[in-house]
C-alpha cells in the first residue's frame, strides 16, 4: 500500500473559484480536459493571481465536492477575505483526514498524482478508515528543487 498518514485537523474553510464538471465521472479523459481549461482559464484571466494575493499561505487548493447532485471543481486559498466574484465558502469538517504526499513537475501532475494514488490505491485497500463523501483537495505546498510538493486531504471516518 502507498505510504499515507492519518491526522486530526481542526475545521478549515476554503474560498473557491469554481466551475460544475459536465463529463460523466466515470469519464476520466473528459473531466481532466475539462479541468486543464478550467485552469488555464483562471491564470490567464488573473482569477488565481487574485485569489493568491489575498490566501493567508502559500498554500493553493484544488477541491472536488460534489454539491446538490453536480461534481464541482475549484481553485481555491485560505482567506479571511471575500472576493465577489468567488463561487463558494468550502467548509472542511474537523476530524481524521487521510494525507497523502507527494512531489511532481507541475501542480497539474502533483493534483494527478496523490488523487491516483489515494483514491486508486489507499482508500481501496483500506480496512479501518473510510472516506464517506464531503470536499477533498490537493493542496498544492510549495516548490523545491525544480518540483512542486504537496499533499491530498481526505476528510475520512473509522469503520
């Protein structure tokens, strides 16, 4: 099984730039195109830089919640801040989450990465520990050396 941690943290909230995923999510060439165009979109209409200039970290999330039945994807940031033009407050419960970590060339491949491998590899496997729904993001931490560092958190219950 893939190297993974469980940790307590306390609540958290999110401000995300967001958009509905229409492909199927079973469709996975259609909902990664149509998250490459959503992210292309926000650096270069400076959506992200926006949201960047008023996080409280250097910390950049990509969440997945599903929301009244749509699968919805954003870019988000830890803030005090409002911003109008924001799609959503994405409330992170207090409790277990499962961290997994992991470093690539690009945020887009490190998003890749630990979604593949907690969602495809840990969580499958796992005998005490169950994700039950609710937003999961890839949080994207910082760049050394030449990649970009990170880690996924899944909000998880015992079972």
């Amino acid at each position: 099984m893939a190297k993974y941690t469980l940790e307590e943290k306390e609540s958290f909230t999110v401000l995300g730039i967001g958009i509905e995923l229409k492909s199927d999510y079973t469709d996975y060439a259609g909902t990664y195109k149509e998250k490459l165009d959503f992210w292309k979109t926000i650096k270069q209409d400076g959506r992200l830089d926006t949201l960047k200039a008023i996080a409280t970290n250097d910390y950049i999330f990509t969440v997945n919640e599903a929301v009244n039945n749509k699968m919805m994807h954003y870019a988000g940031v830890m803030t005090d801040t409002p911003l109008p033009e924001s799609s959503r407050l994405i409330q992170f419960p207090k409790g277990k989450y499962l961290v997994v970590k992991g470093e690539a060339e690009t945020p887009d491949a490190l998003g890749n990465t630990l979604t593949s491998i907690a969602f495809g590899q840990v969580l499958p496997e796992a005998k005490d520990f169950a994700y039950v729904g609710g937003p999961n993001a890839a949080v994207e931490m910082g760049q050394s050396n030449g990649l970009v560092f990170g880690e996924m958190w899944i909000p998880v219950v015992k079972k």
